[in-house]
C-alpha cells in the first residue's frame, strides 16, 4: 500500500492543508494557514487528539444520557471531527455543520468522507446568519468552534449572538464554545458576562495554568438553563493527560468580576494568539 501523502489546496479563506499522520494509518492533520485546526483519524472516530476537542467531547457525553441521539448544531467545520465523534458515541443523532469556507468543507469532504451512515448536513454559510434564520427550539446541543485564522470574529461574541442561539436550543439544551484567551482574560470574561444575559447555567473548563494567568490558552464556555452535571465533567476533565479545571457558582462569579455584556457596536474579535500557543496535545 503507497503512503498517504499531505494534500494542499487553496481554500476560501487561506491555504489549507492534509497531514497524514506516521503514527496512525488513516489519521489526518489539518492545518489552514499553519494554525492547527483539526485531527481526524478515519478508522477511530471516537478518538479526539486536541486537548480542547477532548473537552468538548467530554461535555458532549455528560449533555444527556449516553448514547442517546441529539440533534447538533456545529458553528464551524475544520475536518468534521466532533460531527464524526458525535455519529459514532450517539448513532441516530441529526446534525448539521454550518461552515463558511465552502473550498474548506469541498477539501474535507473529498479527502475524508463521511461515514456512509452518518446523518450530518453541512451547510456553506456565515454562523451567525444561518443561527439567526434556523427554526426555534430545534437543537438539543449547539457547538461553537469557529475561528477566522486564529480569533473568534468579532460578531460571534455579542448578545444578540447569544440570545440567538438561546433561541435555536430547547428548553435543557446546552450551547459550548471552544475560546482562546490570556490574563487578564478581558474576552473571556466578557463572553461569560454577554451569555450570562442569555443562560441561567454557566461553566468554564481550561487548564489550571491557563486561569492562573500562565498561558494563552483554549477554555470552553458552556451555557445552559438547566443545572449541568459538573461532577461528572469534572471526573473525566480531570483524567486527562492535561486535566482541566471545572469552575461555575460563586468561583465563576469571582472570575467575572465586572465585565460587562458585548453589543455588536463594540464587539472585537478574540485577542491573537502569540507564536506557538497552539500545538497538538
């Protein structure tokens, strides 16, 4: 059998490219622009190579009962790992993908298909625009993991953003988004206050050393109406090769302090991220 070779294409919105990866036959890294965006591995969809995917993993199996289907909601593609982990943990889930880099979605798709069996939808479209037009009360989990480069865009972070997505998830659906942010975390905490005028429930998962101030790193900002099950999160974040921290109540209020809720006349992107903050783990 001839060894996989990278795959390089002009996309959208950058050069994106397909690393195969010499550890595992059918494991694929891709890259747009440099930045890490995705590891997939075709024969174990199940397996999540990123710190931050395992996390997002992690709150995926704690949303509901395992192995019960969900309807999905993805803002952002990269190489469809989470659709992927999603089919195989919770055969029967109805999911769609809302990417705006067709060229990208075209690459990924030609070069990693979709298992045959998998009811996922991808859609060519803005995030925001495509939430704001989607049905009420339609999707039991909504995943945000959407980056231009390497920053949230600026229109993904406000409370007209937020309340749009409240819109969209039933009444125990869950909303996550995978965040990057340093001391003294003025996004960050900008985010938990903009979704704290939507949500009843938040939650924050990253690294120890990232909310001591140590590094830029990813935090996931989880958002519900109803009481999520921290103790089960915080069990499996903390068997991770790089466990995480699970905040919320008074701890997550503290963090907090006094940020105030984005509007879309003073939104800004997540700040850039320095040389080598993002690497595989």
């Amino acid at each position: 059998m001839s060894e996989p070779i990278p795959v390089s294409r002009t996309v959208d919105h950058g050069t994106a490219k397909l690393m195969p990866d010499v550890d595992r036959e059918r494991a694929w890294l891709l890259t747009v622009d440099g930045a890490p965006q995705s590891y997939v591995d075709l024969d174990a969809p199940t397996h999540l190579e990123f710190e931050y995917a395992r996390r997002l993993g992690h709150v995926l199996d704690t949303a509901a009962e395992p192995g019960r289907p969900l309807d999905v909601l993805h803002l952002g593609g990269g190489a469809l790992t989470l659709p992927r982990y999603a089919a195989a943990t919770r055969p029967g889930s109805r999911q769609d993908v809302v990417e705006a880099d067709r060229g990208l979605l075209d690459l990924v798709v030609d070069q990693l298909p979709l298992p045959a069996d998998a009811d996922i939808t991808l859609h060519p479209a803005d995030a925001r625009a495509w939430l704001e037009a989607a049905p009420p009360d339609s999707a039991d989990v909504v995943i945000a993991d959407v980056f231009g480069g390497s920053r949230v865009p600026a229109h993904l972070t406000t409370v007209t953003y937020a309340r749009a997505a409240e819109r969209v998830l039933r009444a125990d659906g869950v909303y996550l988004a995978n965040l990057a942010d340093a001391a003294p975390f003025a996004f960050l905490r900008s985010q938990l206050a903009t979704f704290a005028t939507a949500f009843e429930e938040l939650v924050l998962v990253a690294e120890p050393g990232v909310l001591r101030g140590r590094r830029f790193g990813n935090a996931l900002l989880i958002a519900s109406h109803r009481p999520f099950d921290i103790a089960a999160l915080a069990r499996r974040t903390a068997a991770d090769v790089f466990p995480a921290r699970v905040e919320h109540g008074p701890a997550l209020r503290d963090f907090l302090g006094d940020a105030r809720p984005v509007d879309d006349e003073n939104a800004v992107p997540s700040p850039e991220p320095p040389d080598g903050a993002f690497t595989i783990g």
